[in-house]
C-alpha cells in the first residue's frame, strides 16, 4: 500500500513539473527578449567596472567613520563577507526555482526574473554614472598604494578591455559608489519580502544583509558611504519600479472557475490546480466557498445568496 503511495506521489510530482515546465518555456517565448537584455547589461556593468579600474589612482585611505568604530577584519578573513554574500546569492537564485516542485507558489520564475534584472539594471545604471563621475582612492588591501594591483596598464588590444576574468572582477579597483554587492543583496531580499511566503525567512534575510554590510565595512572593500547610499538608493528606485510596473499574477488561488464539470472544464480545471499548488475535490470546493449569484453546476443553474456550508 505504501509503495502505491510512492508511486502515485511520484507521478504527481513529474506531472507536476513537467506541467511547471511547459507554462515557463511559454512565458520564456514570449519575454527571452527582457531576460538578454538584463544579461547584456549585467556584461556592461562589468565591462564599465573594470573600466573605472584603468582611471583608479592609490591614495591615502580616506576618514571614515565606519572605519573607525568598526574593527579591521584584515585581508585573512577577507572571505567572510564574500561568504554571506555568496550564501544570499545562491540561495535566491534557488528559491525562484521553487515553483517547479512545491505546490505553494505565488510566482512565475521566469517573471520574476524579468522583474529582478529591471530592478537591477536601473540600480546599475545610476552606480556607473556615479563611480565615473569621482573616483576616490579605494580603501581595499589589493588598491592601496604599492600594491601592483592597484592600477591597470593601458590595454594592448580590445580583448582585454573586452574580456572579462573572474579575477577582475574579485580585485577590481575604483567602483565604489556605491556598493555592487549592496545592490544584489537589497533587491534580492526586497523580492522576497514581496513575493516570499515564510515571515521567519524574510526576518532573517534582512538581518542578514545588514550584517552583510558591517562585514564589508570591516572588511575595507567600501567606505561607508558606499553602503549608506546603497541602502537608500536601491530601496527607493526598487520602490519606484514596483509601482510603474505591472503587479505579477498571484498564483496562491481564490475561488475556483464556477463552470459546469463537462470532461474538458474537468482537466482544465486539474491543470490549473497542477499548477498553482491548490487541492480537494472541485465540487467540495465550490460548497465551501462564499458566492453569491448565479453557480453552473452540472449543467443546471443556482441562485445561492449565503454562504453554503456542510450542504
């Protein structure tokens, strides 16, 4: 009996995927246009990042206040702030992924990505003109005088300029204002505050990110300037586009589709339910939700003006 079970929920399960799968390669052809044009700005965030490095100048180290209160990590515990970084990062990228196995879902993935590269692209816009218009000495180990790194050679060729190694981006110079991994951090956690589920989860995510923000500071990536603007800049511009932007779809449910149960209405109805995570007998369903007016049920029509419950 158990091992029917199994089986059965294991059927479920790839009928519901794969149904997951069809609804988003047909929401990919209709927005593939948005999603490259967000990669293709993200290459152009790179590109003017390591750009901003050939103008960089070592100096001294300027005064900062969050220098002074906060204690220097120092380059051997560099990696933390990375670390927390890269777990926020890692885990937002999955959980967009979620709707393909969970039944609880609010979003499409491929949505909301259209959405997150929107938020994205405008911060980084707003970044690049800031960082080339002042470049400040950079108050990381690797950009402060005597360092070999702390400036570029003039290119050989449009390649080197043009290609871009993982190595510049972990030892690129002059980007400061403001803070890249800042921008990431904000618009991923403020992405799921609105579209997340689990309150505990969004708590965390924002205690996260402020911790990710004293580790940089410790860490003497960024003056703080570079994160009080961050903080201020994203979560306004973020705010802007959420209400120029048309609301996503909510797939949590409400009532179900009041149509007479002929075979067709019938699967459609089972597919709608596959993929937005709703479950029980249609039916049932119908008794148990609040109505008014007029119900196709069977073919016959009802006037129902009360809620109908345990008929």
């Amino acid at each position: 009996m158990s091992l029917y079970i199994g089986r059965e929920a294991s059927k479920k399960l790839w009928k519901r995927f794969w149904a997951e799968v069809t609804t988003e390669i047909n929401l990919l052809i209709e927005n593939w246009k948005y999603l490259l044009a967000g990669l293709i700005c993200q290459y152009i965030h790179g590109l003017a990042a390591r750009g901003v490095h050939y103008f960089h100048r070592p100096g001294p180290t300027l005064q900062d206040v969050g220098f002074f209160l906060l204690p220097e990590l120092g380059q051997e515990k560099a990696y933390i702030s990375e670390t927390v970084f890269n777990f926020v990062f890692i885990s937002f990228f999955l959980w967009t992924f979620h709707p393909f196995l969970l039944k609880s879902k609010r979003i499409y993935t491929v949505l909301l990505w259209c959405r997150v590269l929107a938020c994205l692209v405008a911060c980084q816009i707003l970044r690049i003109v800031t960082f080339y218009s002042t470049q400040l000495p950079g108050p990381n180990y690797h950009c402060r005088e005597g360092s070999k790194l702390a400036t570029l050679p003039h290119p050989d060729n449009a390649v080197e300029v043009l290609l871009i190694a993982p190595r510049g981006i972990l030892y690129g110079c002059g980007d400061l204002i403001f803070s890249s991994h800042m921008i990431f951090s904000l618009v991923f956690v403020r992405t799921y505050q609105k579209y997340g589920m689990q309150r505990f989860i969004k708590q965390c995510a924002w205690l996260i990110v402020v911790i990710q923000s004293l580790l940089i500071i410790a860490s003497r990536k960024h003056y703080t300037v570079d994160i009080v603007v961050a903080w201020y800049t994203v979560n306004l511009l973020v705010s802007f586009i959420d209400y120029k932007l048309p609301e996503l779809p909510d797939r949590t449910g409400g009532p179900a589709l009041l149509l007479p149960l002929t075979k067709e209405s019938r699967t459609k109805e089972e597919n709608h339910k596959l993929l937005n995570g709703n479950s029980g007998d249609p039916v049932d369903r119908r008794l148990r939700t609040p109505v008014s007016g007029k119900i196709l049920e069977n073919g016959n029509t009802l006037h129902v003006d009360t809620m109908m419950n345990g008929v």
